[in-house]
C-alpha cells in the first residue's frame, strides 16, 4: 500500500517507520483538502493487518484487511459527526461530537480486542468533540489501554483543548508544492483548471469536493453574473440565490472582491484565475471607495456565517452596491 496521495509520501515513511512502536494518541493536523482523513485510514488499516508487508504497511489480502476495508473491523472505531434530522425532515451533520459518543468510545477501548491484536480510534474532524465528550476521553488518551492506538484528525487544531493537544504526538501536513498538486490535479480528469484551483485553495482535494458537491459550478454561475455588473438584476438575483450557503457566497463573493481590489490597485488577479480577463476590464473601471467599502463589509460578514434574517433583501443589497462601485 502506496501513500494515500503522492505528496503524503515522506510522511507516510515517517509513520510506517513508527508501526513497531506507534504514537499511542496521533494528532494529524494540517489544512482542509490535504488527505489527513485518507491518511489516518490507511495508517488504521496498516496498524490493524495481520500480516504487514516488509515496509510495515498493510498487505490488503489477510481477514483484518478485508474486514477493514468493508468497514466492518470490530478493532476498528471512527467517531465522527452523526447526521441529524432536523424538525423539517432535513438531514444534517451534527455540530459536534457528543458526550454519549465519547463515552461509548471509551467502553470500546475498554473491552478485550476481537482479533487479539491491536485497536484504533479515528477521532475526526476532532476539533467537534465539545467539553464534555473532550473531557470523557481525557484519561484514555493520557494512558491508553494496552494496544490501543488513539488517531486525531483536525483542520484546526488551535481549536482543540490544550488537555487533548498536550497528550498527542503531533504529525503536521502541509500544503503540497504547487508542481506537485497541479502534476496531480492534471492526471484526474476534473475538467477543472489546475492553476486556479490552487490560486484559490492551494489544496488539490479541494478540486475534487468542489466537483462532487457542484460547489464549483455555482461559483461558475455566481462569477459569471458578478463579471457584468451593468446587467446584473439585483432583484431576481436576491430571490434566486437566497438558499445559497451563506459559507459558499462569502468565498467566492470575497475573494471576488479581493480580486477586482489586486487588478484595480496591482493590475493583478490573485484568485479567479479562469476569469482574469473579465476581473481586468472591471478592475479598471471599479471605484476604489466603494470597493474598499464593500469589501470591508464583506469580510466582517465572513466573521458570522449565519443564514440572516432577510437573506433576500440582503443579497438584493449587496447586489445593489457591487453594481454601483462601476458606475
Ligand atoms: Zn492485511
């Protein structure tokens, strides 16, 4: 088994080299889109595979391998986010990890293993467990039971309590190169241009999530309507693009922003790449108070993320002012 992605590679050596003798509680930190989460699960499947290859890495063919990857290894527990119903019938993930969740993990690590060997506790995103189910998995990640390896996985670790940090082993991936990631990204048929998405991520499985969710088409249609300002039609476009996810519209309408304010001051697109020509005939002719203005307000908007009260008439605002910074 190769390393999840190809810039995980040094990594990779770096844990299998530990298989011996693994970190008891590994905290993988890192950026959004890296492959921390794919990372965690082939070093879960290696440390649970009964018959390693020399390298130490998981042979794919023994029972624990075929078990672990059906999802079915009774070693084998990843506490995550359940998905909730909402009052409305709608299916959401879960906030945080709760309480009752980090209790049963601790009851699991607790009994004796199935296959007399060792056990692994995914714990991802785990900057979600709250106080209390934080606080439930305290003392077995200071002294975990005997075989029992504790993997934690957070796109921001600052956000875990300094008690958990504190008693990890800490594995930090960074963002790959950029010759690395676009090497990459050109190989996975995403119809999807290397360059921006690094200009507006850096992170390749970023691509991959903006396709599947049909969040990169969205901000094709959003882009293309903010590109002729003189046209836009704040009305229809307040009512339609009202049950946008408010995180979705602050990225892509900021970093829109940002990049009218590069062209207009640096002649520079820094973001939207794939849009360089529209952003430089509009940087050219945006009045820089207003911009300034908008764009202020914009990323004080980013610091609350809520669905607001009139998200109709608030987009149907905003729409208004962008039309009016070309005037
Ligand atoms: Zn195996």
């Amino acid at each position: 088994m190769n390393a999840p992605y190809p810039w995980l590679a040094a990594t990779w050596r770096q844990l299998l080299a530990t298989r011996g003798r693994p970190a008891q509680a590994l905290l993988l930190a890192g950026p959004r889109g890296v492959g921390k989460g794919a990372l965690a699960q082939a070093w879960a499947q290696t440390l649970l595979c009964e018959t390693p290859r020399d390298g130490g890495e998981a042979c794919g063919a023994c029972p624990a391998c075929h078990w672990f990857e059906a999802g079915t290894h009774p070693d084998y527990l990843h506490l995550t986010l359940q998905e909730k119903t909402t009052k409305e019938g709608d299916t959401r993930l879960a906030t945080a990890i709760e309480v009752e969740q980090a209790r049963a993990a601790v009851d699991f690590v607790q009994l004796s293993t199935y296959r007399a060997g060792r056990r692994v506790v995914r714990i991802e995103p785990a900057d979600a467990l709250n106080l209390a189910s934080a606080n439930a998995l305290l003392k077995v990640l200071e002294e975990p039971p005997l075989n029992t390896v504790f993997v934690l996985v957070s796109d921001q670790p600052r956000r875990l309590l300094p008690t958990i940090r504190s008693r990890c082993a800490r594995l930090d991936i960074g963002l790959p190169t950029v010759e690395t990631a676009s090497h990459w990204l050109r190989g996975q048929n995403l119809e999807i241009d290397a360059g921006t998405v690094l200009a507006l991520s850096g992170a390749p499985l970023d691509a991959v999530r903006w396709i599947e969710s049909g969040e990169w088409e969205t901000r094709r249609e959003l882009l293309e309507q903010l590109a002729r300002p003189a046209e836009l039609d704040p009305v229809g476009l307040g009512e339609r693009w009202k049950t946008l996810p408010p995180r979705l519209w602050h990225g892509v309408a900021y970093k829109w922003l940002a990049d009218v304010l590069a062209v207009r001051l640096r002649g520079q697109v820094r973001f939207n790449l794939d849009f360089a020509a529209a952003l430089d005939r509009l940087g050219g002719r945006a009045d820089l108070a207003k911009l300034l203005a908008l764009t202020r307000q914009q990323s004080e908007e980013g610091r609350v993320l809520e669905h607001p009260l009139n998200r109709v008439l608030q987009m149907q605002a905003w729409l208004v002012r962008y039309r009016h910074v070309f005037d």
